[in-house]
C-alpha cells in the first residue's frame, strides 16, 4: 500500500466495479428497504445540499444492505417547471431572447433538450458522490408513464367530486408570468404609504389606490360605532365618481386606517371573501402583465406602481386625497424572481383539500407515518389543519398539461386520463386542451408510488409502502405532507413510513450558502480536491441530521484525514501479512489484556452505531467510529503492539475486517478501496453487518 490514501486513484473504478457487480440492485431477501430519491432539479448541476441528502441517504441504504435487507434506492430528476423555465429564460436573456420570441411547442422542446443534457451532468456527479442507488429504475417527472398516474390522478379526484374550477384571487406573478400557490410566496414586511381617500360619505384608508376603479363596496365592522348610521348608504368612488353600496362585515378591522375598507374583489384575497359573502361583482383593472386595464385612459397601459403614483397625485389635485403617512406591512414577493406578487381574480383548477388532509393528519396521529424530529411533525399537523384548497394549475410552458379539454361548441370541461375525448354531449368532437401546466408539486406529490408503478413488473407490490422519506426541512410544507396525503388518496396506503428531516447547509460562519454572498461551496470541487469520502464525512459531521450544519473546506480536510487514518492502519497491517478479508474472521481467542481491552471497546461502538442508525441518528453514529479509530484502535492499540505486533496480528485483523464494514455506509471509497487491497474477489459492498 502506498504511504497515504489517493483517492483519485480508486474513487472511479471503485464505482465501476460496484456497478458492474449489480450491488445497486436489490436482493431476493425478504425484508425490503426503500428510499425514493428526492428528485433534483433539472435545470442546474448539483449543489451541497443535494450533496448532503445524497451522503445521508446513501449512508441509510448501505447500512440496511449490510443488514441483508433487499434495498432499493430510486434515483430521479424532476421537470421543476418555473424553477427551470425561470432559469432558462435568465439563459435567453443573456442572448437578448425571451420566452415571447418562441411559439410554445418551440420553447418547450428547446427546454426539453436542456434538461436532458443537464441530466447527463447530474448523474456524473452522483455517482461521484457515491450514490449507490438503482440506475436502471431511473425516472425523470415528464416520463409518459409518470405522466400517465398523474393524469389518472387528477382524473379521480375530478371523478370524486375533489376538482373544480373555479374563479378566485390567485398570487400572480407579472414577471413569471403565472399564478403561485400560497406556499410558494414569501412575505416580508416593507413600509409603504397608507393613502385616506375621501369617499364623500365616508373616509377610507389605502396602500393601493390604483385600484379604486375596480371598487364595489366600502365596509365597517358592524359593532363600530362611528358608522352605524350610515351602513346601507352609498359612497362615491373619487376620480370617476361611482355611486357604492356601504355594508358591514365582521373581517372589517375597526384600528386599522379609518375602520373603513374599500372592498376591491378583484384583486385583494380578504376583500374577494367578503364580496362572495355579499354578492358583490368583480372588476379586474390590472392585468396579467401588472398593466392597468379598464381605467380612466390617462392610466391604461402604466405599471401597477407608476399608476399608483399618478392615481394619488390626481387625487390630491382634486382634494380627495386627506392625507397621506407611513405605513408596515406585510407584502408578498415571487419566490423565484421577488417580484412584488399582484393578487388577479382568475379562472383555475383547485382541489378540495380538507378530506385529504383529515386521512393524512390520522395517519400521523396514529403512528402509520413517524417524523424522527418530533418539531418537523408538529409543524406538518400545524398545517394540514389550516389547509386551504390547492390552485394546481400555472401559466407556464414547461410542464405536464393538465387533461382537461373544453368543448368548442358547448364549452363544457372534459377531464381524462391524458387522452382527447372523442365526442361531447351536445354531440361536437371538437375539443381544445387547456394550456395550463400542473403545479410540479402536484406531480411529485405522487412520486412514491407513481416511481414504483412504472420501474420494474412488482415493484410496487414489494415495495410500497417505502421505509423512508428524506429531504430538508425547508419542502415539508410544500412535499411531504402532499406525498402523505395523495399516497393515501391513491393507494389507499401510506407512501413511507419513516420521514428523515435534514437541516440546510450553511457556510463556517453559519450563514446560508448562496452566490450572492460568495460562500458558495462546490460540491464536485470538493469531491475532486478531497475525495468523496471527505465530502460526506463533512456533511454528517458534527450536528443532528436535523438540524442545520455548518460547512468549510477546512471541514472536508479534516475527513480526509481521517480517511488517511484509516489507510494507515491498514498499511501497518499489509507490511507482514497477507491476511483475507472476504470471508468471515473469527473472534480472535487471546489472553492479551490490550487485545480484550480492543475487542470489547469494538463491541461496544458496533452495539452504539447499531442503536444509533435505527434512531437515524447518523451524526452520533459516525463520530462514535471516529473517536474509536482515531484513539481507542490508531492512538492506543496500535502503539500498544508494536513489540508483539505477529501476536496481535489476529485481534488487529479482526478488528479492521469490522470496522471497514461499519464505516463503509459513512466513506465508502476509502473502506472499499483497503478491503480490495487485501487481494480480495468479493466486494465489501456485499458484506454482512458484524453479528451482535
């Protein structure tokens, strides 16, 4: 053996010979386990957080297939709809491009065919990472046959009365150029100006008075005194000076501005549920570009922002405007691209979420699914209780159509499982598909069971439900509650059993990595600087899975030196022995006090990593193998038996032959590369758990 470990020298041909030997694939043991990969994005290379699940999901699947358990890892990409497209127009503006240059089926294909060479990258670096997963079940989001349990889906809820369309107040975004779910908006506090607008009758308080054409109502809570006597009266809108209703509702907040509230419900969501209350019309004055539309002319065509300016300038001129003052508030922005969020009444598909989320709640309450960190679990009740029904349908090219198709002579809405109808009632066959994508979290909603359904003839059967569900906590809301409850819907059955939440990873500093900041830590640099080994050592080091982790370079040094260790100690052994590591050592029979004294100490970090995985404690686990490598066997042990170490050899061989296996799960490399320098035909991948 060379003096230290080179893993460039043994990383890439490990991996081969791990495929090549059909390890990845699951065995014929009974008791199976199973991850789904979650699927990256496929519109970048790899990033450290994926880097992270890769090293804690791979550490969950090796440990179970040491265990002798059948396991089956699922590697995948996802589509990711606005994230990619948002990433693929930022790549035609660098050309002077945009999306508006491209008729859809041109733009799509152009997308399609980035992803793909882009899936190519993200499996290199997988594998460089020493992901262990079955490459021959691999799925991608836009897979027809993925597709197709999508639509069977979304066909069943229709069927069961859980699918409507339906004109709501959606979260636009101007620039995105489509409606976002409420998950997927992020709101910060920003001051604004609060306008007081005279209203004749009445006095009312604004951030918005751009939209004052599209009033229908001005509202006071019932109990306030100071309008009791005019609530069935009219006001007048200023500027075009149209005659509304004053009505009460208990929304109304009577500390906030005057305690009266222009009702606006085609573009504010509070203002939209208290016009549905009193059957009030909608009026629309900004449209999907953030443009004003049916205005006075002097504002038709102006941004929402510009237009608020010149409403409230003209306003002043014509002495309706009373007063203006500083004001915090909340305000939503795109996740995405931050754009202020512009609230439009539009038509969209939902689904009814209550009854989903009832079965899911039970279904946590009652053990079927458990949360290792029992905050991730509190959080997830917290919100499957304050649930409110899902837009599912965006306004972007890139993306899996949703099956509805109306009929041009009738207009009637046809869902189906993906096909053209042929023929609608009022007898026309001619039909138009709706342009409208799936929300992305509406396909891999269904990625457990839509992933099973299509790899491999039984699969579902054997493996479903799966074992665990790994992802960060920052896609509970938006992933696995949704997976919980459309598992359960579909199935009938549970998706997984276990949900294994990791924290994010964050620079030395504890800040959040990003390239703005100039923190950002490549992962295949690290790979290629330092070893795999190194990488993911660095990432399960030194905090609960669940928690956040903070990472440096100087991290990832330090688990190479670690790996060196390892190396060492096998080198001391290689000098004077040509000892076999595949097959079964037994327990070495001494009477050597320093020999027991190893031998129990080996016991007792076997029996602490066994309790520790069960528990998914990864952290723990492999810091308990660090600490007896590095000083109960390199320090101690080893200086022990320098002058007896021909005695020793069977306790120390013995003793490495189990602790290669028991880090392997955590640094498969270095482990496999030292078990195969013993002139060994079996792999350590296919080796058995120590026996307690």
């Amino acid at each position: 053996m060379e003096k230290a470990y080179n893993h460039t020298e043994f990383e890439s041909n490990i991996y081969k010979k791990w495929e090549k030997s059909g390890a990845f694939a699951p065995s014929d043991a009974k008791e199976t386990f199973t991850i789904i990969m979650p699927p990256p994005n496929a519109n970048d290379p790899l990033h450290v957080g994926h880097a992270r699940f890769v090293a804690v999901e791979d550490t969950l699947i090796r440990y179970a297939r040491l265990k002798g358990l059948a396991t089956l890892w699922i590697p995948g990409s996802d589509h990711a709809g606005i994230e990619t497209q948002f990433v693929f127009e930022k790549r035609l503006r660098e050309k002077g491009k945009s999306r508006f240059d491209y008729d859809r089926e041109t733009l799509y294909k152009m997308i399609w065919d980035y992803v793909q060479d882009n899936t190519g990258v993200m499996e290199k670096q997988l594998k460089a990472l020493g992901a262990s997963c079955d490459w021959s079940r691999h799925k991608f989001t836009l897979d027809p046959d993925i597709q197709s349990v999508v639509h069977s889906t979304f066909k069943k809820l229709y069927d069961d009365g859980l699918v409507y369309r339906g004109e709501r107040i959606v979260n636009y975004c101007p620039v995105c150029g489509t409606n976002f779910s409420e998950l997927e908006v992020n709101y910060e506090e920003r001051e604004d100006l609060l306008y007081y607008l005279d209203y004749k009758t009445i006095t009312i308080a604004t951030t918005r008075p751009e939209t004052i054409f599209a009033d229908v109502a001005i509202a006071v809570n019932p109990r306030d005194e100071r309008y009791k006597k005019l609530i069935g009266k009219t006001a007048v809108i200023p500027l075009i000076n149209r005659e509304i209703p004053i009505i009460s509702d208990s929304a109304v907040e009577k500390d906030f501005g005057t305690g009266a509230l222009k009702i606006t419900p085609g573009h504010d969501p509070l203002d939209f549920e208290i016009g549905q209350r009193h059957n009030l019309s909608a009026i629309s004055v900004i449209d999907q570009d953030g443009k004003m539309t049916n205005t006075p002319k002097e504002y038709i065509g102006m941004k929402a922002k510009n237009a608020r300016e010149a409403v409230a300038e003209k306003l002043e001129e014509v002495g309706s405007l009373k007063k203006k003052q500083a004001h915090t508030h909340s305000v939503g922005r795109c996740y995405r691209c931050k754009t202020t969020i512009e609230p439009l009444l539009s038509k969209q598909w939902f689904i009814t979420m209550k009854p989903l989320a009832k079965r899911a709640t039970e279904s946590i309450k009652n053990g079927s699914v458990t949360f290792a960190a029992k905050k991730h679990e509190k959080q997830a009740l917290h919100w499957l209780k304050n649930i409110r029904d899902w837009n599912v349908s965006r306004q972007i090219v890139w993306g899996m159509k949703i099956p509805a198709f109306r009929c041009n002579t009738c207009l009637e809405w046809h869902i189906t499982d993906g096909k053209k109808p042929k023929k609608c009632s009022c007898g026309s066959t001619s039909f138009t598909q709706d342009t409208d994508t799936f929300d992305t979290w509406f396909s891999s909603g269904q990625w457990p069971f839509a992933t099973l359904k299509t790899t491999k003839k039984g699969d579902f059967e054997r493996f479903y439900p799966t074992q665990v569900m790994n992802t960060s906590y920052d896609i509970i809301l938006f992933w696995v509650i949704r997976m919980i409850m459309l598992g359960l819907y579909v199935t009938d059955d549970v998706p997984f059993e276990n949900v294994v939440i990791h924290g994010l990873v964050r620079d030395k500093q504890g800040l959040k990595i990003s390239k703005s900041k100039g923190n950002v830590i490549d992962p295949m640099e690290m790979v290629e600087k330092y070893g795999s080994d190194a990488l993911r050592m660095g990432l399960l080091w030194g905090a609960l899975i669940e928690n956040d982790i903070s990472l440096s370079e100087d991290n990832i040094r330090g688990q190479r030196n670690f790996a060196n260790k390892l190396w060492n100690v096998a080198r001391f052994i290689s000098m004077d022995t040509n000892i076999t590591l595949s097959k079964v050592l037994s327990r070495p029979k001494t009477t050597d006090a320093h020999d027991k004294d190893i031998l129990k100490k080996l016991d007792g970090v076997i029996k602490k990593v066994d309790t520790k995985m069960e528990k998914y404690k990864i952290s723990e686990a492999v810091e308990s193998i660090y600490n007896f490598v590095w000083n109960d066997l390199a320090s101690e042990y080893l200086e022990s038996i320098k002058s007896r170490k021909e005695d020793a050899l069977p306790t120390l061989s013995y003793v490495l032959q189990n602790v290669l296996i028991i880090t392997h799960p955590f640094m498969p490399f270095v482990t496999e590369a030292i078990w195969t320098n013993f002139n060994e035909t079996n792999l350590l991948i296919n080796a058995s758990w120590p026996q307690k």
